[in-house]
C-alpha cells in the first residue's frame, strides 16, 4: 500500500502527460480554459501545455498523499513533506510562468535535499541518518553504517545531476520517460546493491551457529 501511494503520483504525472502530450492543441484549449486565471498572460501555449496539465495532476495527486495518510493517522515521512513543498512551489512557478524549467528541477532538488541531510547529519551531527532510520531492524558495524551512509549522499547527489542533464539536452517526452522510468529503475538497482553489501555484514544468527555446529558434529564424532 505504502509503495504504491508513493509512486501513485509520479504514476499520474507521466500517464497525464503521455495523453496530453498525444493532443497538444486539446491540451492548450483545456489549460487555456480552465488555468488561464492562475497563468501569466491567461494563454497556455501549446508546447508546455502537456507538462502544465501533468504539473497540475502531480500536485494534486501529492497534496491527496499527504491528506489521506493524516486521515487514516499515519505517519507523513519529512521527505514527504520536502517533496510537497517543492512540487507546490516550483509546481505554481510552472503553471503562472508556463514554463516547464521549474517541474524539471523538482526532482533534482529534492535528490539533493536527500543527499545534504545525510552529509549533514554525519559530518556536523555526527550522526548517521540512515542507522537511525533502519538501525531497530539491522545490527550492522559502524564501519558499514557509515559506508552506506557516504552511498546514498553520492547516489542522491548524482541522481540530481542526471535529472538535470537528461532535462536539458533531451526534449520533454524524453524527461518524463526518464522520471517516470529510468529514475525509478536506478533507484530499484541502487537498493538491490545496498541489500546485497548489506547481507554480507548481517551478523550470524544464533540458529546459522547452532546449525553449523549440528553440521560439524558428525565429523567430530567420528573423529
């Protein structure tokens, strides 16, 4: 449930965009239409009208997100929060100034919020954020913990960079298959990496020694 109502709005962006993107001239009128009182001029043109309809989507789609885990009384994770600040800020920038450069550099933004509150949090904290997040389910050295810290400081870091490169030397179609897609495959990699270094620092458990011991067991009788 909670992994489908994280991607639910990036889910609604790229299917809005994808269908507006197919019937520009319809996508302008409507934008026009309904959006010209909040756009800068009261005109959409055609060739952004596609990502301001998407724009609107996510936003609503975000704000929906967050209303509907206060409801059922759920937590609202901070990166949340940070992800519907920027989407309503730079999401209202798109829309009055009808210009797509703002939505592009949303998830940049929130790539590096990401990455600066991990630096942050280990070199003037002195604290690992990613240890306080899943130390209660994981034992693992301080040596690891600091290590998959530095990890996703560099992945979010060059995750933002990469938004930005495929926004401005591909066309928009192009970005939102990269949003849509290529982002969230690299961040399924990014997690099967850190899954598989983090099993190789998992402590023994007490039924793998007791298990090894049943093992050698024989051998030793038999010696």
């Amino acid at each position: 449930m909670k992994l489908l109502l994280d991607f639910l709005p990036l889910l609604l962006f790229f299917v809005t965009f994808k269908y507006a993107d197919g019937q520009p001239a319809w996508a302008a009128s409507f934008a026009t239409e309904h959006l010209g009182f909040i756009v800068s001029g009261g005109q959409v043109p055609v060739e952004v009208a596609p990502v301001l309809l998407a724009t609107v989507v996510v936003m609503a789609a975000t704000v929906s997100q967050v209303l509907f885990l206060k409801i059922t009384r759920r937590k609202v994770d901070l990166m949340l929060w940070v992800s519907l600040a920027l989407v309503m800020v730079m999401g209202s920038a798109t829309i009055y100034f009808h210009n797509e450069d703002f939505i592009k550099w949303k998830p940049t933004l929130l790539y590096w919020a990401v990455a600066i509150s991990f630096l942050f949090s280990h070199l003037v904290l002195g604290r690992v954020l990613l240890r306080k997040m899943l130390g209660a389910e994981l034992s693992l050295p301080d040596g690891v913990w600091a290590r998959l810290n530095w990890a996703w400081v560099v992945f979010f870091g060059l995750m933002g960079f990469a938004n930005l490169y495929v926004a401005y030397h591909f066309g928009t179609a192009a970005w939102a298959n990269f949003k849509a897609f290529g982002s969230t495959g690299l961040m399924v990699l990014f997690m099967l990496a850190q899954g598989v270094y983090i099993s190789r620092h998992l402590p023994e458990t007490a039924e793998d020694a007791n298990g090894d011991e049943n093992a050698v067991a024989p051998e030793e009788r038999r010696g």
